[in-house]
C-alpha cells in the first residue's frame, strides 16, 4: 500500500541514521586518545617556546624608552589632563619615592580594553585626581602590552589593567598599601587613596624624623671627628715643636762641648809651646855661660 511505501524509506534512514551515530561515536572513541595526545604535545611545545624563547624583562635603557613611548602614546588618545607623570623606570620610580619618603602611585594601563579605557577617561584624566595626586604622590604609569609594564604586573601580583595601586616605605621596604584592579568612579579612587595616605603618612613621618635625627648626628659626630683631628693635630704638632727644641738644645750643647774640648786642647797646646820654648831659652843661656 501507498502507507507501506512511505513507512519504509522512513525505517531505511532511521536505520542509516542510528548506523552513522554509532559509526561516529566509534570513531570518537578511536580518535580520541591522539586527540588527547595532540593536546598534550601542543601544551608542552606552547610552554617550551614560553620558558626558552620568551624576551625576559627589559633593560634599564629600553624600560626607560618604553616609559617614553607609552606617555607620548597616553598624551595622543587621553590628552593631557592628567597628574604629572614620572619619567623613568618602575625601578626608578620607586628608589625616588623610597630616597625622598614620598607616596608612589602606579597606574597601569591596556589601550585594547574597554574597560582600561573607559578608566583613564574617567579618573585619570580629571582635573579631581590631578589635584589630589600631584599635592602628595609620586605617579607612575606604563601599559601592560610593554614588556616594562607587564613585568611590573607579574610583580604586583599579576595585576591586570585596569590597575592602580598606592605604594609607601614601610618596615623598611616599599609596601603597597592600597589596590584596586576593574573600574571604579574617581570619587571611590580618590575616597580610598585619601584613607590609605592618612593611615600610612604617620609611618614616612617617622622615617623622615629618623633620618633628620641621622643626619643630625652625623653632622654632629662629624664635627666631633673634625675638632679630635684638630686637637690631634695641634697635639702632634706641639710635640714635633719639642722635639724639635730639645733637638736644638742637644746640638748646641754639644757644640759648647765641642768647643770648650776645642779651646782646652788650643790651651794644652800653648802652655806646653810655652814650656818647650822656656826650656829652649834656658838652655841657650846656660850654653852662653
């Protein structure tokens, strides 16, 4: 009949239909283990070409041009409204801030993220953070698609941009004391930043009372050190003034030694050019006689 007709194409692909199904997950399961052993050779290649081929940091010369090229860039796209920038490394950045115990801030920076984007447009770049950064911090900024701003994220804990971060001398070692990574309104940044300085400024008024106190003190052991010196000196100088003179009194007494040894043996010399000569006479008159 005309139902049998179309049942049975429609029996013939559900049958092709169930064959192809476990023909394919046969198949899967054949290919399955190279699949794996694929992904796994891939992984260990990717990672081999990671550790033996990867640039590794940059040096102090290149970071520093990177600096260069990132501001010039941040300028171009953001303008200019924004807190005075550090020109330098990281590093130098923060042996400045550690040499002069002033705050570090750090922002960084990906120009290919909506989000770090939108950041520096609404909190960088406002005249709100500018006043409140450059009366107290120091700022420092890089994008992390340079080799010197990634190597600073891998140290801040693998930050990523968005990324801002407070930095102070603390326990004898620069501390970050305040974080944020993602977005936030400038009001909250400035909010959190304030809290940080507050709480931290007490520690860099202790280290800059200390270092008064040492510098103070080595002015004056240095004054100290130069009055023992002068005192040394006029000391030594009296001494070699006495040695001097009795050197001068030895000499000379040895002079009237030599002197009076002198006229002595001129003395003994005459009485007895006297006495030959008295003998001398004394025999012509007897010889005359």
């Amino acid at each position: 009949s005309k139902t049998d007709q179309f049942v049975g194409p429609v029996i013939n692909r559900q049958n092709r239909s169930v064959v192809q199904t476990l023909f394919g997950s046969f198949w899967n399961i054949i290919l399955w283990p190279m699949r794996v052993a694929y992904k796994i050779v891939q992984t260990l290649f990717q990672f081999a070409l990671t550790l033996f081929f990867s640039p590794g940091p940059p040096t102090q010369r290149q970071a520093g041009q990177e600096v260069e090229r990132f501001i010039t860039e941040f300028d171009n796209k953001h303008g200019v409204l924004h807190p005075r920038l550090y020109h330098g490394t990281y590093r130098e950045a923060v042996s400045h801030a550690k040499r002069h115990l002033r705050f570090l801030l750090v922002y960084l920076h990906n120009e290919d993220d909506p989000t770090s984007v939108q950041f520096a447009n609404n909190v960088i770049c406002t005249n709100l953070l500018k006043s409140v950064v450059e009366d107290n911090l120091l700022y420092w900024s890089c994008s992390v698609k340079k080799r010197e701003g990634e190597c600073v994220a891998e140290s801040l804990n693998r930050a990523k941009a968005p990324f801002i971060a407070l930095l102070c001398f603390k326990e004898g070692q620069m501390r970050m004391v305040y974080k944020h990574q993602g977005f936030a309104t400038v009001e909250q940044i400035i909010s959190r930043l304030t809290t940080s300085i507050v709480e931290n400024e007490p520690h860099l008024n202790t280290q800059r009372s200390t270092r008064n106190r040492d510098r103070v003190s080595e002015s004056t052991s240095s004054q100290l050190i130069m009055q023992e010196q002068d005192v040394a000196y006029q000391e030594s100088l009296l001494r070699d003034q006495e040695r001097s003179r009795k050197k001068e009194e030895e000499e000379r007494a040895i002079q009237r030694i030599q002197e009076e040894q002198e006229q002595q043996e001129r003395e003994k010399e005459e009485k007895i050019a006297a006495r030959l000569a008295l003998r001398q006479k004394l025999k012509e008159t007897l010889t005359e006689q």
